[in-house]
C-alpha cells in the first residue's frame, strides 16, 4: 500500500517507515529457514513444563456433538431398563398390598395401568435423551452430567433391588 500511495504522488506519513524492499522470491520474509538451527536439548528433558498444564482447550469446551461415546448408550438404555424393572415391580407390589407414594404416578395407576407404564417409561427416556445430549455440560457448574447418569443409574439400581427384596420378603 506504501509502495502505491509513493507512485500516485501521495505523500505518506513520515512517523511511519515505508519498506521498498522487495520479498524473498518464494514468497516467504525471511530467507533462512529458522527451523535449521534446533537446540539439541528440548526444555522438557530438562523438567522445564509448559505453561498449560490443564487439558488442551479443545477438550474444555462445551457444547453439543454428533457422536457419543458408548458408555453413554450403556448408561442411557440401563437407565430406561431399571425403569421398566421399576414399573413392573411397583405392580407386582400394589398387587401384593403396596401403597404407590407418588401422588402422580397413583392417580395414573388408578385410572389405567398402561398409562402409568407409557408415561413412566416415555418421561424417563425423554430426560435420559436430554442428559444424553447435554453430556458436555455440567450441573450446577460441578457435577459432569456422566456423572450425573452414574449416580442416576445407581439410585435406580438400588430402587430396583430393594423392590426385590420387598417382593421376596414381604413385610408381615
């Protein structure tokens, strides 16, 4: 730009230093490769760290993605699995005697038992998909969602074991 305003006749700024050199033939401002003189030791063998020592930036950032790693698949469809235990234990119990204590799922239950099946499952898989797909974010600015579907997978592993142990022992 220098060198078109210096042939129009224009005067440039003299604070600014106008260059009339013409660049290396290949393109490139500088002719020697600086790449040619390495140090024979790199500062890691010396112990010397960089300074990021947390994981790389694209690893911290959130945000959805278009492929899930499988253990989300297993933990989702364990998830909706213990579901489907769940409800068909919650049967077996009302009809051993058991009192539902979910307001909601009672008032299901009493009005059609394959509502109380469809909804059970349906709202389940509806908040596994989302956690699923929001499995880069964090609850609470804290916990991982994956661990939050750990934790979830958990409590309904225990639910369902429990139910069992009500089903084989019956309270008197």
């Amino acid at each position: 730009m220098a060198r078109l305003l210096l042939q129009q006749g224009m005067s440039y700024p003299s604070s600014v230093a106008v260059s009339t050199e013409r660049p290396a033939p290949s393109g490139r401002r500088f002719t020697a490769d600086r790449r040619q003189s390495l140090s024979a030791v790199n500062l890691r063998h010396l112990g010397v760290q960089a300074r990021r020592h947390a994981v790389r930036r694209s690893e911290e950032t959130v945000g959805y993605v278009d492929r899930y790693e499988p253990q989300l698949l297993f933990l989702g469809m364990s998830i909706v699995l213990c579901s489907c235990l769940d409800a068909f234990f919650t049967l077996n119990l009302l009809q051993a005697g058991a009192v539902e204590l979910n307001a909601l799922m009672a008032r299901l239950i009493e009005s059609d038992i394959q509502a109380f099946v469809n909804a059970k499952i349906g709202l389940t898989c509806l908040c596994v998909t989302l956690l699923v797909i929001h499995n880069k974010f964090k609850v609470f600015l804290v916990l991982n969602v994956e661990n939050l579907l750990q934790a979830i997978l958990v409590g309904y592993m225990c639910l369902v074991a429990y139910e069992v142990f009500l089903l084989s022992y019956p309270p008197l």
